[in-house]
C-alpha cells in the first residue's frame, strides 16, 4: 500500500535507482590534452598514452624505475607490472637515465682516482707492501642474450656464451678509475688494453725509458694486473715461473694488492644483479654498464652498504707469454729493490700490526714512518740506481 505521506513514491524509487547506478562524474583539466581516456586521444590525434596514465612519468619516477631494473635485473615487463606502466615505458625510462648517467662518466670516473696520487700509493703499499701502485686493471665479462646478426660470433667468449668484456681499473677504495666497454666478448684483455685510451696516456710523450724511474707519460706510479696482460714498464703482471725468494715473494704482493679489482667486479655485480645477464643490444648494454659503474662510484662516496657479495669462481685467465724487454727490466728491478730481503717485509708487517693495533697517538707517530717514509726512501733508492 503507498504511503499518504509521498506524492509519488513510484517517481520517488526511480530517481532513487537512477541516483545509485548514475556514475561520478570526474572533472578533467582541460587544460591538459592528454587527460582524457585512450579512445577519445585516439579517434582525435590517432595516437594514445604510452603509460595508461593522465600524465608522463616525473623525474622522480622515472629514476626509481631505472634503479629497480639496474638493482633486480628483471624483466622489464616484471618492473612495469609492479608500477602499473607498460614494458615500453620502462624501457624508454632504464635507456634514458642510463644516457644521462653516461654523461657523467668523466665527472665520476677519473685516472688514477679522486684522491691524491700520493695517497693511493700510500694505501696501496698499505695492502701488500707493494711500492709505487697507482691502480689494478683487469677484465670481466658481462653476458648478454639479445639479436647479435650478422657478428653474433665475435661475442662468443672463451667459455662459449656470448658476453661484452669489460675493461676496468680501481683504487684501494673499490673505487673505478677508468672503463672500457665497447668489447665483444671474444676480444682478448690485452688488446683492449693495447687499444685503450689509458694506454695511450700511459705512452703518450714518452721519449726515453728508464728502466726503475716509475714515470711514463702523464703518471708516475704502476698498474697491477694477471698474467693475461704483456708485462710493460707501466703495467706488472706475475713471473710465470717464480724462483722460491725473491720472485715468489713479488707475485704474493702482486696478488694480494690486485685482489682489489676482483673485489670490485663482486661488489660491482651484487649491487646491480642486471650485469650478471643483459637482455637488451649490445650498444645499449654498454650504456647500461657504464651507468651502473657511475652509480657504484656514487654509493662508495656516499659510503653507502656494500652488498653481501657472493664467492666468485676463479677466472680462467688466456697467459700472455711474451712480455716487453723494458717490462721485464722494470719487474726485475722492483723485485731486487724491494723483494730481495725478508728484513723489508717483515719490517712492513710488523709496523702495520702496530699501527693496527696501538692508540690513536702512536698510529700517528707510525703513519709517516710505515708509508711516507717507506715510500720516500724507494725514491731515493730509484734515484742512486737511476744514476
């Protein structure tokens, strides 16, 4: 029976029914032209929004979705699933920061690093009581599976997956001083060295050769690298056959201060999971690791945490049996100058247990006598047997 309170109560329930089903209405700003839905873009400019959304990507946003892809290693599809965007957007986002990283390659990445050269000598010494080193160089390989066409052989490396090999050289502080990534994966470590840009500022103005002077085109110091490198008078590889002394005492400094490049290539690839296999072409795959590099060296200036990096198996290093004259000259002088006696060794590690171990005040009174002087008497020492 109706009620003789309402008029109509019949009109009353159908606008109660239309007042439920009618939609929202949503108040667009017209003032942007892409805040409409796709169809209505599409059947006016034949063209529809990349993101699904009212509006492009921010800076913010897009740097987070670079860094989610650069730190993950997923997918792109995966990334843009977990932002609500298409795979498209993520990776025009991921190329365009890694551009904008790559520009800031020589602000970032400076030879032999941002410290004074004094300095990473000092520290370098510190590691093994290896004297004059000014940086470890070594290859790492970062694999790629994307269309190689018609040159898909030359990225075939030695363990027969196709990968870029990467040139890097780093300071004591894990930090990259220098990179070179441009190379297929077959290419061997010494002719990008050979071809590189450090070893051409390496030889550039050299006239004369002096065997222990240390100095060679615009640096005064060395490189330490394994036994895939030619022995140079700026770069030191391993004796291959080390005699039981001397020798033998040289390649375990060499090792044990070298190491410093592994452990970079271990942090290097537990921060950023993508380089341990890249789904894109390989000139963008240069990119991408010339941005994560950048990134690493920013996260060591910021003392960033240090991923936990997970035991790398031992590189199968290609032997390079023939070492320069002059190279082999250099070695063997800084083997008989600071390898010949255990006195100098032990001296270095007792000293550095003291250092270690004592007072702020006695570090101190240490730190001159362990590194600035060690240091200044090998000076000394290449100047009376220059003369």
């Amino acid at each position: 029976m109706a009620s003789p309170f309402i008029e109509d109560p019949v009109d009353l329930g159908a606008r109660i029914v239309r007042g439920t089903l009618r939609r929202e209405r949503v108040f667009r700003d017209w003032q942007n032209p892409l805040a409409f839905p796709d169809d209505f873009l599409y059947e006016r400019y034949r063209f529809s929004v990349v993101t699904g959304r009212s509006r492009a990507l921010t800076v913010p946003q897009t740097l987070c979705i670079a860094l989610c892809y650069f730190a993950t290693g997923s997918f792109m599809y995966a990334v843009g699933d977990a932002e609500d965007l298409s795979k498209n957007t993520v990776c025009s986002a991921i190329h365009k920061v890694a551009r904008a990283l790559t520009e800031l390659l020589d602000a970032f990445i400076v030879f032999p690093g941002h410290l004074p050269t004094q300095s990473i000598k000092e520290d370098f010494y510190d590691i093994a009581g290896f004297s004059r080193v000014i940086g470890a160089i070594d290859c790492t390989h970062i694999p790629i599976s994307a269309r190689l066409g018609e040159n898909e052989a030359d990225y075939v490396n030695r363990k027969s997956f196709h990968s870029l090999n990467i040139q890097m050289t780093c300071d004591h502080q894990c930090m990259v001083t220098s990179i070179e990534a441009k190379w297929p994966g077959s290419v061997h470590d010494s002719r990008i060295f050979r071809e590189s840009a450090l070893c051409h500022r390496f030889e550039q103005g050299r006239t004369t050769v002096h065997c222990i002077s240390f100095c060679y085109g615009l640096f005064t110091g060395v490189l330490l690298g394994d036994r895939g490198y030619a022995c140079q008078p700026f770069l030191m590889t391993p004796y291959p056959d080390p005699d039981a002394g001397p020798q033998t005492r040289f390649n375990v400094a060499l090792a044990r201060t070298r190491a410093r490049i592994e452990m970079t290539f271990g942090i290097l690839k537990a921060r950023f999971t993508c380089l341990r296999g890249l789904r894109v072409a390989p000139d963008r795959a240069c990119r991408i690791i010339t941005a994560c590099v950048v990134l690493h060296n920013v996260a060591t200036i910021r003392k960033e945490r240090a991923p936990p990096v997970n035991p790398q198996p031992p590189d199968v290093v290609d032997p390079i049996t023939l070492d320069h004259p002059t190279g082999r000259a250099v070695r063997e002088a800084i083997t008989q100058q600071f390898f010949a006696s255990t006195h100098t060794q032990r001296t270095h590690l007792l000293f550095r247990a003291l250092r270690d171990q004592a007072p702020a005040y006695i570090k101190e009174l240490l730190q001159p006598y362990t590194t600035r002087r060690t240091l200044r008497s090998s000076d000394a020492g290449c100047s009376s047997l220059q003369a």
